[in-house]
C-alpha cells in the first residue's frame, strides 16, 4: 500500500523535466521542508519544496544559488536540475536534484557495522569540506544574509516569544562576556551536521540542506558540528565519529589555518542556544496555527534539551543516570471525579496503538506516528513527575527572591543576580533537568563509548 499523491504534483514535475514521473512518495527527511523521492528520465530524483501553506521564494532562492556556487567550489553536492517558485504547477518553492545512492540516518551511520568502515574517516573529512566551503567568495551568493553579530541576532529571536527562560540568559551572558576576536566573515553552511550529510563507502557524498546558509564567522559551522545533539548519544566530539584535532586537521589542510579551539568551543555553546532558538521557532509554525504538525509540536520541548547541551559545554552540569517516571505510578487527585480510564491510562491505550497497531501506509506517515507516540509519552511522564517538580521549582525561585521564572531570567539578564553565582546555576541547572527527565530522560545519560 502506497501513499495517495496529487495528480497535479506528478503533472507538474513532468512537465518541469520533460519526461514522465514514476514513482513519487514523500520521504520521511526534512522538518522544515517536505523532500520527495521520483524517478524520471531513466533518472532518480529529489523534490525538496516548500510547505504549501508557508511558502518562503526567496529562501529557496538562496539555497539554488548556495548549490551552484558549492558545485563551482568542488564541494560535494547534488546536482541542481531546476529551481522555481511554484508558479509551474509544483505548488510551493522548490528544488530539483539527482537523488545519489548513500546513508543520511545518524543512529544507522553511528552504530551499524555497515558503516563501522567509513567512521574513523568522517571527522577528518569534515574539516576539508567545510574549508572548501569558506573558501567560497561571498559575492558568489548575493542573496545571502550577513551576520555580522550573531550573538545579537540569536538573542533578538529569543527575545522575540517574549518567554522567560533561565537558563537561556544565562547562557547569553556566558557567551557575551567571552566572545572570541572576530575573523573575516564567510560563506556559512549554517546546518552542517549529521542527517544533513549523505555518506557512501568513500566517506562524504554530498552536503544536504543549505537554507540557513549565511555570511558570518566560518568558525560558526565548526562549533555547530561539534554540538552535542548530533552526535546522537556517541561519545566522540565530531558528530560522533572523531575528535576536534581531526577535524581542524581537515580543515588546514584545505585552507592552511588551524582553528583556535577556544574559540570553536565558544561557538559550539552559541550552537546549543541557537538550537533552543530554532526549535521554538520550529515549534511556533505549530502553535501558531501557520503549520499544524505534530513533528512541530514536539521540537518545543527539545528546547531543554540544547540548554542542558549548553550547560554541559560551559561545565555548569554533568551527565546523569536518571529511572524513567514511565516505571512510577501517577499521583492521585482527590476526590476523584472521572471514571476509567483514567487520563494515563488513555494516554497509554492511543500510544500502544501508535506503536503497536497502526499500520501506516508510507515512511513519512510511520515517522510521525512514532513522534505522536512519543508526544504521549512526554505528557504520561509529566502526569508523574509535574506536581512535585512545579514544588520544588516554586521553593528554588523562592529561595532566589524571585517571584517566576520572568523575574529570575530578567535578574540574570541585567547583572542583578550574578551569572555565576552557585545558587543561581544550581536552580538553573535543576529546572533544566527536570524538564529534560520529562522530555527524554535517556538524554541525560553519559554518551556511548564506541
């Protein structure tokens, strides 16, 4: 059983190429963008678009003119076969490209012993491709922002949901009082990571996702690929594969400069922040009703998860080993008004369908289902846990003088409680783990060793 695909959209992209379309389903890749996988012209080929409802021309636009300007500069990349903005019947802005035969999935990349081959190499190759990359001359990519003050940038973004956070403002202090000395600004991928990267048995074939490319510090993407969330519980500091002497190995050999490791650790603290950023930004276009989406959902309470990375980055906490509240019973209300099932107990009979039942019809579809049970998951775990965190949160603001969450962030931000005080981290660091063992418990854990 397939997925249902629009006649218009198989038209559409026949008519774009010039050759009949076979084949066409929506793959389960791209939280931003929807990526689809055809065949056409004796060819296999990718559709990355826009989501209809949120078209963003100039965006797509950019990341054409990213693709080109990589090509020229021998960096590892799909072929561009065709960029628009949808008016040709595709439906949303979009890009066409060769599909290359390759792994983009971290956990199989990271664990399975079809890739243990390719691994050790990975790091090293990094560091040369990003160089290849910063080498590109910025007037090649006119369309491109620049940031010039990233850390200003981030923090007006965060600013912007007007939503007190902590351990955010701590964050932001820490990183303001220790900015690196600046470098001339580059061309920066903005997303290079694993699942952004497609790997063969050579090693790196092609450099996925560049729409958050951007001018800035080239040492931004260092820091960014180095972050703990994409090493996907793998110990090694490269995205699970390699060191960072590795990678700055890489690196000079394609440019001749050796990275300052401060300064990249410095940037991989802004990377932390900034996927707290983005995954509130991501979780917006679903509470904000332009894109309703489970996946979408979820990514907000993933903020917590790059804070804790940001606190670790910084020394201000440690992995733990923390029991799943999954194992624990629910704290009982009085009196009790409702029958059963109770609320869990409902929560548990749509998960176990999720997970157990439901056959879905295509990729894309079994993905989500997964996220939508683990959605569940996250608020049986909240049921357990909640009432006795929100106490203990309530006597560490108290303990602080501060009211709410709003006041501390405030203090924090203007200097009134000191960013380093052992009080201030201890609440901060309590909060943020309270909510990653509602989240993702497992999280917390100390990285695989492999």
């Amino acid at each position: 059983m397939t997925a249902v695909v629009p006649d218009s959209l198989s038209d559409a992209l026949a008519r774009v190429l010039g050759a009949p379309v076979t084949d066409l389903h929506r793959l389960s890749a791209g939280a931003s963008r929807e990526t689809w996988s055809f065949d056409a012209g004796g060819r296999g080929l990718i559709l990355r678009r826009d989501p209809p409802e949120v078209p963003e021309p100039e965006g797509m636009a950019r990341e054409a003119e990213c693709f080109r300007a990589a090509a020229r500069a021998g960096v590892p990349i799909p072929e561009l076969l065709a960029a628009g903005d949808g008016a040709d019947g595709v439906g949303s802005p979009y890009l066409l490209m060769e599909r290359l035969a390759g792994e983009t999935l971290p956990p199989r990349l990271l664990r399975s012993e079809r890739w243990a081959a390719v691994r050790p190499r990975l790091a090293r190759q990094f560091g040369d491709i990003l160089g290849r990359i910063h080498a590109i001359d910025p007037a090649d990519v006119p369309r491109l922002e620049h940031h010039a003050d990233a850390l200003t940038l981030l923090r007006e973004s965060h600013a912007a949901f007007g939503e007190p956070r902590p351990a955010m403002e701590l964050v932001f202090r820490r990183l303001a009082e220790t900015r690196p000395d600046p470098v001339p600004p580059a061309l920066v991928h903005g997303d290079f990571r694993n699942g952004n990267l497609l790997v063969d048995d050579s090693g790196v074939r092609a450099v996925l996702d560049w729409e958050l490319a951007h001018v800035g510090d080239p040492r931004e993407d260092l820091g960014w690929v180095c972050a703990r969330a994409w090493r996907f519980g793998a110990a090694p500091e490269v995205g699970g594969y390699g060191t960072r002497e590795e990678l700055f190995a890489g690196y000079e050999a394609a440019t001749g400069v050796r990275p300052d490791p401060e300064a990249v650790r410095w940037w991989e603290v802004f990377a932390c922040a900034r996927w707290a950023v983005i995954c509130r930004i991501q979780a917006e276009r679903h509470l904000g009703g332009s894109e309703r989406s489970v996946e979408m959902a979820v990514l907000g309470r993933r903020i917590a998860e790059a804070e804790h990375d940001a606190l670790l980055a910084l020394g201000l906490t440690e992995p733990a080993v923390v029991a799943d509240a999954m194992g624990g019973p629910v704290p009982v209300e009085e009196p009790v008004v409702h029958d059963r099932p109770s609320v869990d107990e409902l929560l548990e009979a749509v998960t176990g369908f999720l997970r157990e039942e439901l056959t879905p019809p295509d990729p894309r579809t079994a993905y989500l289902a997964k996220v939508a049970a683990n959605a569940l998951t996250i608020a049986r775990r909240e049921l357990r846990l909640g009432p006795a965190q929100r106490t203990g949160h309530r006597a560490r603001l108290h303990a602080l003088g501060c009211a709410d969450d709003g006041e501390l962030a405030a203090r924090i931000r203007d200097g009134a409680l000191p960013a380093d005080g052992p009080d201030v981290v201890a609440a901060v660091r309590a909060s943020v783990t309270a909510q990653v063992a509602v989240a993702n418990p497992r999280y917390l854990a100390p990285p695989h060793r492999t």
